[in-house]
C-alpha cells in the first residue's frame, strides 16, 4: 500500500507542475484589470419599464482595452421572447477615439443562424462583435457597442437581458491577441419590465427610409429628380442629429436637427451631374445621432446617344400667279425642311434666267420646316425663268393696252379683229364709191 501511495506521489507532483505550466498567465496590467470591479459588458439602461406593446430601445457599452495589438468583442445577449422581440440592431461605424478606424466585423458565428450582427426572436438570442484595425493604439475607456431595437408584446411581465455563453465555441467574451481574458470579462445583465409607464427614459434611436438611394442621369443632360430621405426617431427622448456625405456631387436640405419620439423628418437630397462623365458613381450619407446610420447612394450616368448633324433640304416650289402685267408681283416660295438632330443654317438663292436675283439664309431646328418666300415684280413683257435649290419654273408679264410694255394674246387677237373690220369697211367705201361714178 505505502509503495502505491509513493507511485501516486511520483506521478501526481509532475501532472501538477505540468497543469500550472499549461495554465496561460495573465500579464500585470490584465492581473489589475482583472481584480478590479470594471465590467466588459453592460446594459444601459440596467432596469426598464415600458407600456404593453410599446417599442423601446437599450444600449450595450463595453470597457476598451489598453494595449498596442488587436482586441476583440463578442457579445451573446438572451431575452424572453414572451414579452419581447428584436427588431434590429444598430452598430456604430467607427471605433472611439484615438484610433477612429471603421470595425473589423467577425465572420458569421455559425449558431442559432445569427449573422452579425444578428438576432433570432424563436430562441430569444442576439449576437454582435467586432474588433478595431490590428495594431490601433487605444484608451481603456468605454464605448458603444451596440443599440437594440425591442418590441413590447401584449403580455405583462418581466423579461431578463443577459449576457451568455452558448457552448464553448461561442461565449461572450474580451479577446487579447484572439487569447481570453481571464476572470474577464464581467457583466451587468439587464431587465425589461413590460406593462405600466416607463420608470426610465428609454434613449432615442436613429431609423432612416429607404436604407439607400439610387439616382439615374444621361451624361450631358439634366440633373436627375431630387429624392426625400426620411429620418426618424424610432426610440424615445429627443433625438438630435446631423448629416454629412462623402462626395461633391451630392447635397442634402437639412443637415441637421432635432426629434421627439415617434417623429420624423424628410430630408432632400439632390445630385449635380455637371460636367460628369458616363459611369457608376458611389457615395454615403451618414446620419449621426443615437448611433451612426450609413446609407449608401449610387449614381449612374448613361452614354449620350450621338446626335445627329443638320440635314437640310429644298421642295415644294411654288409662284403666283404665273401671269402678271408689268410691274405688278410675283410670290415664290420654297420650303426647306431639317431632318437631322441638330438646328442648320440654309441660303436660298433665287435665280431668275440664269442671275441671281435675291438670296434668303434661314435657321431651320431639328424636325422643323420653314417657308422662304421672295417678292419679285418685272417691268418688261416676256417668259422669266425661275430657279431656286435645283427647283424650276416660270412666269409671264403680259402687256395691258396699245402703249402698256407688251400685249398679251387676248390684245393681239383684239387688234387683228379691229384691222380686219377696218379693211373691210375701206373695202366697202371703195367700192360703193366705184358705182356712183
């Protein structure tokens, strides 16, 4: 028996030195940590009363940690799903100060179907976590981590908020080099009374309509339509916020304000496409408050369709009338059309037996006709030729009587009409004259 208490000795001391050495040791600032009474996790508010079927929103903070490499959060929150659901998570898009850099999300935790972050109101769970750009210098301070949006149900009672380890491979936690902390981190759960008045001010929240905006432009034409941001809060308080965007191409009437609960304010936002080539542009708007809103807005600009050149052309000649005594007017007229996609010059030229004798120059827009209309009066009798963009034709100036500047050919038949009753009667005198004698 005394030989196998001293095999047990033997083997026991060497297990147990080899267990301490395999234990990780905790530096001295996480040692002071560690012994303090500072949490990693908390609810604020810790305890809350809302109204039956009421919304209501509650904030989880976390300590930062105090060192020159990469630290982690993850966070697994249980509710009673009798009394609440989630309706959302808001999560900031920078990290506090010094550092300010946007988080590095964890990839999805591969439970309960949670994304991150993410909730699941059959299992009453959500989860969220990130981590800030390795190698950030940080302060060991407080920040936000997280807003979760609470819906009330008709049910009276009182729901917990607490922090949870769901199996060993998905805990909440504080990373140090992706090494935990040990006897860290520690958490102040929360509670939600549901029924009766708020016995604490629930915070305001920050919600937007619609989550992004799309705008579309020809390159070289007009800006498109403005487009109306809605920004609400959706929490309680009073919610005072501000916008900026990341582009010279977009503005935004207002950029700031000031909202009770359940308000809301629409927001313009405009684009100036001016001098912009054709392509996909990106941008944000961000929206703070409560927590930061990012919302995305696209623009694409199309290729401008080729236009067309000025096509122009000459038909339809007209003159009237044809036939004029001298001096009196002619009317001639032609019409030039422009089929093209472009407003074109036109010179008529007007040519009358072969000189020219007026020109028109007119501007004619696209798909457009205009008449060219020249006044043109002859003092002489004769046949004029006309001639105008390859188009032909003709009119006559006619004499008026014995002494006008020509006879027509009613003037001539009168005038032969009048010899020939003239002869005849001659005829006739001298013949009755030869009987007498």
């Amino acid at each position: 028996m005394i030989k196998v208490w001293r095999l047990l000795s033997v083997l026991i001391i060497p297990l147990m030195c080899l267990g301490l050495m395999l234990v990780p040791s905790l530096s001295q600032s996480q040692q002071a940590l560690a012994g303090t009474n500072e949490w990693a996790f908390e609810i604020e508010p810790n305890t809350t009363a809302v109204p039956l079927g009421s919304s209501f929103t509650v904030n989880i903070t976390a300590v930062q940690w105090s060192t020159e490499n990469s630290d982690g959060w993850e966070a697994y929150l249980r509710y009673n799903t009798t009394y609440l659901n989630v309706t959302g998570i808001d999560t900031p898009s920078n990290l506090p100060s010094p550092n300010n850099g946007p988080p590095d999300w964890y990839p999805v935790p591969g439970v309960y179907g949670l994304s991150n972050p993410g909730y699941n109101n059959t299992e009453g769970i959500l989860y969220v976590g990130y981590s800030p750009a390795p190698g950030s210098p940080k302060l060991n301070e407080t920040f936000w981590l997280a807003t979760i949006h609470f819906d009330a149900k008709a049910v009276e009672g009182t729901s917990y908020l607490n922090f949870v380890d769901v199996d060993m491979f998905h805990t909440t936690k504080i990373l140090l080099v992706a090494t935990e902390v040990h006897n860290w981190p520690k958490f102040v759960n929360g509670t939600v009374k549901v029924g009766g008045p708020p016995t604490i001010p629930v915070s305001p929240a920050i919600s937007v309509s619609p989550d992004n905006l799309t705008f579309n432009a020809i390159e070289g034409g007009e800006n498109p339509p403005a487009r109306t941001l809605e920004v609400c809060n959706s929490g309680n308080g009073t919610l005072n916020w501000s916008l900026t965007d990341n582009s010279a191409w977009l503005s935004e009437t207002p950029t700031s304000g000031s909202l009770g609960a359940a308000v809301c304010e629409n927001v313009t936002v405009s684009v100036d496409v001016t001098g912009m080539e054709a392509g996909d542009y990106s941008a944000t708007i961000t929206i703070t408050g409560s927590a930061d809103v990012v919302v995305p807005v696209n623009l694409h600009i199309e290729s401008a369709a080729p236009v067309e050149p000025a096509n122009l052309s000459a038909s339809s000649l007209s003159i009237s009338p044809q036939q004029v005594n001298p001096g009196e007017e002619v009317t001639i007229s032609i019409n030039v059309a422009n089929t093209g996609g472009e407003t074109g010059s036109y010179n008529a030229v007007l040519y009358i037996n072969g000189a020219v004798e007026d020109s028109q120059s007119v501007s004619v827009a696209p798909g457009m006709t205009k008449n060219v209309i020249f006044a043109v009066s002859k003092s002489k009798a004769g046949v004029y030729d006309v001639l105008i963009a390859g188009q032909s034709g003709q009119f006559e100036v006619v004499h008026t009587g014995w002494f006008g500047g020509g006879l027509g050919t009613s003037g001539i038949i009168v005038i032969v009409v009048i010899v020939i009753v003239l002869i005849l009667a001659l005829v006739f005198v001298l013949r009755g004259t030869r009987r007498t004698v």
